[in-house]
C-alpha cells in the first residue's frame, strides 16, 4: 500500500506503525501541514493517516490550513471512499468531518489511563485480539462530544465518551495512542502546549512520571499497536 500521512507537528508521526509498515513493504508519505502549502492528490495513494497535533480544532484563524485539511478528508473519505485511520486529532478531525462536535473535555486525558471497548468494538475487526480494557497514552484536552446514528463507537473511557469511532467499513480513529516509542514522551514533551498540558496534570515531574509509566507498559503498547494495525489491514483488504 501507499499510505498518505498528515502531520501537524514533526514530533508526532506514525512511530511504531513506522516498524509494522516496513516489515510489510508498505509505503509512506508525510506531509507536514505547518511546513507544506499544496496538499497531494489523494488519488496517488491507497490510505490516508491523519496524526495528532498540540493545535484544536476549531483554530482556523490561528491555523488556516485546518479548513483545507477538512475538505481533504472530506474528499478522501466521504467522497471517495479511501481508508482512513486518525489519531488523537486525527479523531477529532474526523468527528467533525462525519458531522459531529468537538469541544474542550471537561477533565483532559494525560498520562497513561484506561479505555474500555464498547459491544461495537468487541464485536468488530478493528478490535480483535484487543483486550476489553487496555491501558494506553492519552495527551489531550479536546474530544468529540457527538456525533451521527452512522458513527459507531468502539470504545470509551470514565473521563471521555467517545475514544473511538467507526465509519462504514473504511474509516478508523483513536482518540489514545497507540503508536507510542521509547523516545515518544521526551519528544512531545519538547512541545510548549504538551509540556505546559503534563505540567498542569501531573505536576513539576510530569515528563519523568509519564516516561516511566509508558516504559513499564511498553510491551503492552507495541502489542496492542501491531494487532490494530493487522486488524486495520484487513478492514481495507474486506472493504
């Protein structure tokens, strides 16, 4: 496959996907929003990922190139039926896209914190060999709110309703983190808004809380990563 990657910041690309990817011959191409003007014909590639970033939004004014990027999705998804898998923005960029609301969470998610699969997610591929809860990354304060009777959620958490979601049979987001790396928290911890976000949630020491907490369930992580991305494979491969 050819896979198109939207990144919003450098810091925040496909991470252990990027091993996946390589082992099976698979292709792809990031394309950094902030850095690019002219998005790439959609049509050259077989996927579209679309990654996290410390922007929201509903930041248009501040981040012009936000619109453009829903009208991409819009085209690939919606209008054309291209596979999609979106993390933690990704999601909330899809949300809006299928019609639904994002707004500020009431408790922003940081740290290492637990989801629960919904009947939806335990019945459907997406989620196979997935335990029913699983602890996973979270860094964020906005989250999809609402969203259409054709979007089913996959899974939930105490703190956010809607961790993640399904579109017909093509179309993937996760709200947590999955593509996480050794080096994934010291380098989003680099961020201003992320840094200032730990900071605020888990204290002065956040960045070395949560660098030790991701390292003891690292195992985990890339487990629950690989069999996602396999699943997620072969919802392409059945659509």
């Amino acid at each position: 496959m050819k896979i198109l990657v939207l990144q919003h910041v450098r810091e925040e690309h496909p991470g252990i996907f990027r091993k996946f990817l390589k082992e099976d011959g698979h292709e792809w191409t990031a394309f950094n929003l902030q850095e690019e003007k002219t998005l790439p014909n959609i049509q050259n590639f077989d996927a579209l990922w679309v990654m996290g970033g410390p922007m929201d939004v509903w930041e248009e004014e501040l981040y012009p190139w936000l619109k453009q990027e829903k009208n991409f999705i819009q085209d690939a998804v919606v209008e054309k039926g291209v596979p999609y898998l979106g993390l933690c923005l990704g999601h909330q960029l899809l949300g809006e896209v299928l019609g639904g609301k994002v707004r500020k969470a009431k408790v922003p998610e940081i740290g290492v914190c637990r989801v629960n699969l919904t009947e939806d997610g335990l019945s459907g591929v997406f989620f196979d060999g997935i335990s029913e809860s699983i602890d996973c990354l979270q860094w964020h304060g906005a989250e999809v709110t609402d969203i259409p009777n054709d979007v089913k959620v996959l899974a939930t958490s105490r703190e956010c309703e809607i961790q993640a979601i399904k579109w017909g049979n093509k179309a993937y987001s996760l709200q947590f983190h999955l593509e996480v790396e050794e080096d994934t928290v010291s380098s989003w911890g680099r961020i201003d808004a992320y840094a200032n976000a730990l900071k605020k949630a888990l204290g002065p020491n956040g960045l070395s809380i949560l660098e030790k907490d991701c390292m003891a369930n690292m195992k985990a992580f890339e487990k629950n990563a690989e069999r996602v991305y396999i699943n997620w494979l072969q919802t392409t491969a059945r659509a």
